[in-house]
C-alpha cells in the first residue's frame, strides 16, 4: 500500500526499511520528512489541525505516485500523511523512494512532495495566540510544481 | 440529486460541510453550479467569489469551470490545498 492517509505517528527509518527490504535492485532511497514548526508567518503556532477530504485524498497521492512511475525508473514508493490534531516538532508526511540509483530517488522524491503540496487536498489550521486560522496558500508552492511541468514539456 | 461538499475555511464560512441538491434546472457544468449557489446570498456570493483560488473536485477528480455536472455527481468546493 503506497499511500496511508492516518492520524498515528510513523517510523521513518522502519518504513525506509520495509520500502526496500529483501529487494536487491534498490541502490538508493530518498526520503522527506515534514515537521511541523511552532513558527509560521511571523506568528507563534501552538498546535495545528490538518483536514482532508477523505477518498479524494488518498486518490490525489496515488495518481501522484503513478506519475512519478511515469518520469522516472523507480521501484517502489511511499507516502504518509498525518491528519488530526499535531503540535510543533510533530512528523507531518514521509515521503519515501527506492530506485537503482540516487538520481531517480532524489528527483521522485521532490517531485512527488511538490505535487502533494499543490494537489492532495489537505488543509492547515494553526491555533495562534492571536486565536485560529486557516494558513494560506504559497505561491512558491504552485512555482516549485510548476517547474516540473516546464521539465516535462522540454522533455516530451 | 448531487452531493456538495464544502471544506476548510469554505465550509466555516458557509456554515455547511455538505448538502443533497436537486440538479437545478440548466445547470449542467462547475461554472453553472458555482453561479447557481453564488445567487443564494451574500454569503454564499463572497464565499465562492474567490476566483482561480477556488478548488473544485467533480467526483474526487480535480475539476475546471467547464467539468460537466450531471445527477449522482459529488462535487466539493475548496480553498487552495495547504497539505505537506
């Protein structure tokens, strides 16, 4: 199961080494973590609240996924997100992938994350000491996706 | 029937997480849907004026203005994803 939509805490190096284990084509693992920070715009975060759109989320990951078997030679890959209730220094999302060679893993990877920040529904809400908010948008996000668009395009 | 969905500050604003609508009459795509809730007041006119910033999904796919609707659909409004 590629994808896991959960409110549980994982262990990253224990999924690392499921991802690859007994498969002796895998030279390369890349994995990114997502913590959350007790900081954003200036302001303090005490906690934080993450919603999705159940279906539709685990869906969005798994043609994420799909695509990133499209681009690059990839042997397995994985993705966690947290939703629920998190405070600071809490894991958000692992982002894990096996390929023969560090290229293809690192790439995935980065690929996979910046779709997942523009196109998996999930939503933050951060409680302040100035009360709750929903957190905005980035528009370096919909750039740093969008990069990848523009590879595609110079490729294909 | 269609099922609307309404998340994140959408759903707070609105006051409404989801809702079974009869397919109104000539209403056929997104952007008829999104005209036809956005004549239901000011809070629904504010709400779902939010331009390209707007997130629809017709069925649990990513939608645009020009996705056809028809009865048996789910269709969620959203703010931008802020997942990751």
């Amino acid at each position: 199961m590629p994808v896991r939509v959960q409110t549980e805490d994982f262990d990253a190096g224990a999924e690392i080494a499921r991802l690859r284990a007994g498969n002796p084509k895998v030279g390369a693992v890349a994995a990114f973590v997502g913590v959350a920070r007790d900081v954003n715009d200036g302001g303090a975060v005490a906690k934080l609240s993450l919603e999705h759109y159940p279906g539709m989320t685990e869906r969005a990951l798994e043609q994420i996924v799909v695509e990133a078997h499209a681009r690059w030679r990839v042997i397995d890959a994985l993705v966690i997100h947290r939703v629920g209730s998190l405070k600071p220094t809490d894991q958000i999302v692992l982002v894990a992938v096996a390929s023969g060679h560090r290229g293809d893993a690192f790439q995935a990877c980065e690929f996979i994350m910046d779709y997942l920040k523009t196109r998996a529904p999930f939503w933050k809400k951060e409680v302040t000491p100035e009360g709750a908010r929903w957190v905005e948008a980035r528009a370096e996000d919909d750039e740093s996706a969008a990069r990848w668009q523009a590879r595609q395009a110079d490729v294909g | 029937m269609i099922k609307l969905l309404f998340f994140a500050r959408l759903r707070d604003d609105l006051g409404c997480a989801q809702e079974d609508l009869a397919l109104p009459a000539g209403v056929d795509t997104v952007a008829g849907l999104r005209a036809y809730l956005m004549a239901r007041g000011a809070i629904w006119q504010e709400a779902l004026a939010r331009g390209g910033a707007l997130g629809v999904a017709v069925n649990q796919d990513m939608a645009q203005a020009s996705t056809p609707i028809s009865a048996g659909d789910e269709v969620a409004f959203f703010p931008p994803v802020t997942g990751g």
